[in-house]
C-alpha cells in the first residue's frame, strides 16, 4: 500500500502564553519541542493508522526567538518511509497577530516508528512521490541516514584515532593534558 504524503499532512496552531516563556521572556524552547514532537507522533500515526513513537529527532536549530501573544504554527509531513520507520519534516513559523510579520523559527526532522497493540514494530505505507520536491525530500533523507551511519561509526571508541582529531580540537576553546 502506498499513500501521498498530503493524506496525512497535520497542522497546528497555538497561541504563545506567558506561562510557555523562559526567563528571559521568550517562549521556552521545551515548550516547542514538545509540540514538534506531539505533530510529528500525529502525522506519523495519520499514515500509519498505528500508534508511533520518536525513535530520533535530526537536528533542531532555534533559528528566530517566539514571542508570547504570538500564533506558533507547526506544518508537518511524512517525508520518507522505511519498512515500519518514517521521516516526518517538520517546520515551525510564529506570527505576530498585530502586524501580521511571520517568522521561520525552526525545522526538524523526526523519525517515528509504527506500533502495534503489543509493542511490536509494523510495516508502514509506502510514500507516493510524485513532485520533485517529494523526490527531493526522500533523497535528503535517504543521505541524512547514511551520514548518521557514517558518523555513529568514526567516533565509536573501538575506532577512535586521537591523533586525527588533536591539531584540530587545538584550534579550539579547549586544554588539553594527558
């Protein structure tokens, strides 16, 4: 079975309260988080028709703060399909309600996995691509895997060459004594 990633694109928006701010006054980037992963988890769970958990978040970058009292929306799709995993991307904008100004504030991608009822990992739908940018979007998740792969593997301690690394952790805010 295969479906289009429009079957299960999920979005919502959330007013920004003065109790998801931070010390400093802006929204807490927690609070986000846990939206990005309540969205991802329904998105994933839209195409699947099954429960799904977070197996990995890739790289989560605040790019512009969020103010309280403005409208955070979170837009997201089902990228890539495994056998039972799938790549939802997810991007996050704020609006400030009185000029309108819309600001991109983050874009993640999280891999979910598909449940069954007792805990067991279950086949997923396949993805129809049938833009460039599905195609796009698939390809970029297929080289984001082979370049966790790849890194997961060159900082294993078994596989560690410490002279490779030392002239440049010199260059760095860092001493090192052994």
């Amino acid at each position: 079975m295969f479906k289009h990633a429009k079957e299960s694109q999920v979005f919502i928006t959330e007013l920004m309260l003065p109790s998801h701010s931070n010390f400093s006054g802006k929204i807490h980037g927690g609070h986000i988080l846990n939206l990005m992963d309540q969205i991802a988890f329904a998105c994933a769970s839209k195409h699947s028709r099954n429960y799904c958990v977070t197996a990995s978040v890739n790289k989560v970058d605040f790019l512009n703060p969020i103010e309280v009292g403005e409208l955070v929306t979170l837009k997201a799709s089902v990228n890539y399909t495994g056998r039972t995993s799938m790549v939802v991307g997810l991007r996050v904008e704020s609006e400030n309600i009185q000029t309108g100004k819309k600001k991109h504030c983050n874009s993640s991608y999280f891999t979910m996995v598909a449940k069954d009822e007792h805990g067991k990992n279950v086949p997923v739908p396949g993805l129809i691509l049938d833009t460039e940018q599905s195609i796009r979007r698939f390809a970029r998740s297929i080289a984001r895997q082979e370049q966790a792969k790849t890194r997961s593997s060159r900082f294993k301690s078994s596989e560690f060459k410490i002279e490779e690394h030392l002239e440049l952790i010199k260059t760095q805010n860092a001493k090192i004594i052994m």
